[in-house]
C-alpha cells in the first residue's frame, strides 16, 4: 500500500506529539512524502493534543483528515472523539490500561492495548506511547520497526540519552509484539 493516515490523540505531555513526529521522520525512508500536522491546545502538559500523520508515494493533497482510516487513543476523551471521526472500516488502538470505556461502532475494529501497564513493566510510564506506536506499525505495516529505531537514535542522541533510547526501543518492540500477539 502506498498510502497511510493515522490519527493520534490524547493530553499533551504523554508524547502524542513525538511519536507523530517520529513516524514521519522514519516515513520518509520508504515514502516519496511524508506529513506531520500538530494540533495542541495552548496548555503544554493535560491539554488536548492530537496530530495526523500521511505517509504516501503520491503528492498529498491536504493535511485535513475528518474521517480517519486508523487512529491512536491515549485518553478516554481522545477514545470518544476518535470512535466519532473514524471512518467505516477503520482500525482504532486504545490504550487500554488507562481506558476503560469500550468501542461502540461495529463498523470499526478496536485492539485493545494495554500500553501503559507495559511501559511501567519496562521502565517508565512515559514509554507508553512507543508501545502504542509499535502496535500501529505491526498493525499496518506501514514502515519497520527498524526505520522507528532508526529516527530515535537520530532524535536521542548522546549517553546521557542512551537508557531512555534503550526503553523507547524496548517499548516498540512490546507493542509490536502485543499486536501480533493479538491479531493472530
């Protein structure tokens, strides 16, 4: 498939932001063009933040998405406003530690995953959000896990860095894992 959207909400601080980034920095290995939009309110940490994210081999047209194919929920009002815009047929990963609430569309497949209660197992409860990334590019098979390892020894660079490298790391592969795990 040339073409990929995703959709990624939740409160600003959990790293909403950062894996939309990272996703499109590894993006750019494998597609002719790849799109990050940001979309936060003007709290920097518990506001509302979402970002989209277009991975495609053809010219994108416009960053807008109202009826996303896939979609990451870190918090149980990101749930509701992602389950809303999905599209028919689309894919939602809810982090399912912090979220209870269940998926009401049959229309759309949710996989629930228990990102956060991973994260703390691994280290830190701030690598949730790599576990969720990792659960969407096993899901998709968008890009590699490989080019995501790739763009976050880019971005953490140092040794100073290196323990949270390593956890970021591990955390992908723990979503990757729990997605496989889950879809067979």
């Amino acid at each position: 498939m040339d073409y990929h959207e995703l959709m990624i909400a939740g409160t600003g601080g959990r790293g909403v932001l950062l894996i939309g980034r990272l996703l499109a920095q590894a993006g750019i290995e494998t597609y002719k063009y790849a799109l990050f939009f940001p979309n936060y309110a003007p709290a920097m940490r518990g506001g509302e933040s979402e970002c989209t994210v277009m991975l495609s081999d053809s010219a994108i047209g416009s960053p807008v998405i109202f009826k996303p194919a896939c979609a990451i929920a870190m918090t149980g009002s990101a749930l509701t406003l992602m389950e809303n815009r999905m599209r028919s047929g689309g894919s939602l990963i809810v982090d399912s530690s912090v979220i209870s609430d269940r998926v009401a569309r049959e229309d759309i497949t949710a996989y629930y995953i228990p990102a956060t209660e991973k994260a703390v197992y691994l280290g830190g409860t701030q690598a949730a959000n790599m576990v969720l990334l990792g659960a969407y590019v096993e899901h998709t098979k968008a890009i590699s896990l490989d080019l995501l390892e790739k763009a976050l020894d880019n971005r953490l660079q140092g040794e100073s860095k290196k323990p949270i490298l390593e956890l970021n790391k591990k955390a992908l592969n723990e979503g990757a894992g729990l997605m496989a795990n889950y879809e067979s």
